[in-house]
C-alpha cells in the first residue's frame, strides 16, 4: 500500500503544483488537496475536497480518505488575497489548530510536513549574521504573517509532543522567487519605481520555487524529523538585485518609506508591510547546514540564480529620475512628507 498524502492550500499555484508533483512519485497511492474554493489548474492527478481546515469537518476528511500524510502549505502571507488581515490570521492560526487537532485524533496520520518560513526569524539590527534552527528571533513577532508563523509553529511543537509517534517536519523556507511567483517581495520587485531605506543595504537570501517544491517532496517522502532551513546558498545584497533589474530607485528615510508602504496596500499596487519593512532594512541570512547533514537536500539554485531566474522573466527599464516624482503614488506621499514637515 503506497501513501494517502492530504495537502491544505491547493487553490494556490504553490499548493497545486505541490500536490500533482507528489502525485506522481511510485510511493504515493493517493493525493487529496483540500481548500475553500477549487483550484484553477489542472487537478487530474489530485482528488480535490472542498472543506476549510477551520471547521472541524477536516477531521472527518482525515479519518474517512485514511489520510497517513498531511502537509499543510495553507499559512499565507497576503491578506489581501483573503479578504483582509482578520481573515488571514483566522485561516493561518485557527485552520492550523483545527488542523492539527484532526491530526491528533485520526491514528492512521503517520507523517506531517508543515511549511513555514525564515519569517519566523524576524529582522532587526541586532541579529547574528546567520540564525540557525535552534535561534529565536531577537525580537518577538508582533503583527502579521510573521506573528502567523511564529504561532503556527508553536502549535506545531505541541503537536509533535502529544503524538510523539508522528514523524514531524517542518520547512522554514527563504523567500520564494520565480518567473509565475506572487508574493509581497515580488510584488515589491515589479512596481515600476522601487523605494529603499536611506542608509541601508541589507543582505538577502532567496529559495528557487522548484527547489521549494523538490524540498517539500523530499521530506514528505522521507524519515527526516525537525526543524530546517531551507534556502539557496550565498545571500544577494539589494544594491545588486535592484540593478540588474534596471529599475529606478528612490531612497527614502524609514519613516517615508512607512508611509509609501501604507499607500502602496491602500492602492492594490502591493502588500508592503511592516515585517518587509524590516527584511529590507536590516535583511535575514539562515544557515542551511541541518538541510544537508540531516534532511540530505540540496538545492539545484543558489540565492543568485534564483534571483536572475527570477530576473529574466521581467522587461528591464529604468525609469529617468525625472520621471520618479512623476509616479502618482510617490507623488502623494511627498505631498504628505511636505505637508508635514511644513506644518500644513
């Protein structure tokens, strides 16, 4: 008898494409991708089940299919996409309670994967040059998807120690670049004139989308047990990234670019919060040793390639600096700064 995995998140191209990549393995009998609403691509390979991992129904899907491997890959990280922030926290930290509460309950589960994030590490200015898996953030999340992570983890920990006869994994993965990627760092990559912290150049570190999905398989096909980084070898400064993009740059004081963050939501044009804020002042590096002495992955992309993969698939411009006053969202914004230094 091959392996029932039960993916959560499969709506999202990530959760998707996982879960027909896992469909194919000779090890894996079955796939069932659980979500609010039905994915958009092809789900041939996948059964899917309408259900919401907040609801208590999620055991009953469990328990019915004789799920023996769960991997949840439904903490996001833009409230937007869900109808805002209260939503966001209630899918990530709620779903994962109800989630794992199944898990709990059902004897046939075996195996969970969780994938989380380098997030978890927060980013501040006295952080070590890279945090392993056994360091707590200097500073303890406070607000959003890094608030999210934090929690899931913790619930995760806990879960692990009521049913020590499951084998847990958990994947706290760099940020994800790629030609068809969205997420707030991309986001912030393609607006047409990019806003930087004024006296800062922070390192950052990146994971290829194909490597994600390789390391995601890896483990759920596994015996590894723990806590990994997962991310491409070598970091990026922002200096390099910007540049090879060919896009204008507007430095700004933090605060401004606070308040260009808080425009940028308000407008759609991208999800610009406060823990970003941080990553692109201060940066975050993670040491990847565990992720090849113990979980036995290595990754086909560097933090560099991953960038210039994700690089090559945007038209290179440079706006003129003539034209980066020009741009209405900035424009507003040094309306408001001159506003308010002037006293208007």
């Amino acid at each position: 008898m091959g392996r029932v995995v039960l993916v959560t998140g499969v709506s999202r191209d990530l959760g998707l494409r996982f879960a027909r990549e896992i469909a194919t393995d000779p090890a894996v009998d079955r796939v069932i991708g659980v979500d609010i609403v039905p994915p958009r691509g092809d789900t041939s390979d996948v059964d899917f089940i309408r259900a919401d991992i907040r609801n208590p129904v999620i055991a009953k899907v469990i328990a019915k299919e004789d799920v023996d491997t769960v991997v949840h890959m439904s903490v996001i990280a833009t409230p937007g996409g869900v109808g805002g922030r209260a939503t966001m926290k209630e899918l990530n930290v709620i779903g994962t309670m109800q989630l794992l509460a199944a898990c709990q309950r059902a004897e046939s589960v075996q195996h969970l994967v969780v994938k989380s994030t380098t997030t978890v590490y927060g980013a501040s200015s006295r952080d070590p040059a890279m945090f392993t898996e056994e360091m707590d953030p200097k500073r303890t999340p406070r607000t959003g998807y890094s608030l999210d992570a934090f929690e899931v983890e913790s619930y995760v920990r806990g879960f692990a120690r009521r049913r020590p006869d499951v084998r847990v994994a958990t994947l706290r993965a760099a940020n994800i670049l790629g030609p068809d990627v969205q997420s707030p760092m991309t986001q912030y990559f393609r607006l047409p004139v990019i806003p930087t912290v004024l006296g800062f150049d922070p390192r950052l570190q990146f994971l290829h989308v194909d490597d994600l999905v390789a390391a995601l398989r890896h483990t759920t096909l596994g015996d590894a047990s723990g806590t990994f980084n997962v991310a491409g070898d070598g970091v990026i400064m922002l200096s390099q990234a910007l540049r090879r993009l060919g896009r204008a740059v507007v430095p700004l004081p933090p605060f401004a670019v606070g308040a260009l963050g808080s425009a940028l939501r308000r407008a759609g044009a991208a999800d610009f919060s406060p823990e970003q804020l941080a990553f692109l002042t201060y940066g975050r590096g993670v040491d990847t040793v565990r992720m090849r002495s113990e979980l036995g992955f290595e990754p086909r992309f560097t933090t560099e390639q991953a960038f210039a993969d994700f690089a090559a698939s945007m038209p290179r411009r440079v706006t003129a600096p003539t034209q980066v006053i020009a741009n209405p969202v900035l424009e507003g914004i040094g309306h408001q700064l001159t506003r308010g230094t002037t006293g208007g």
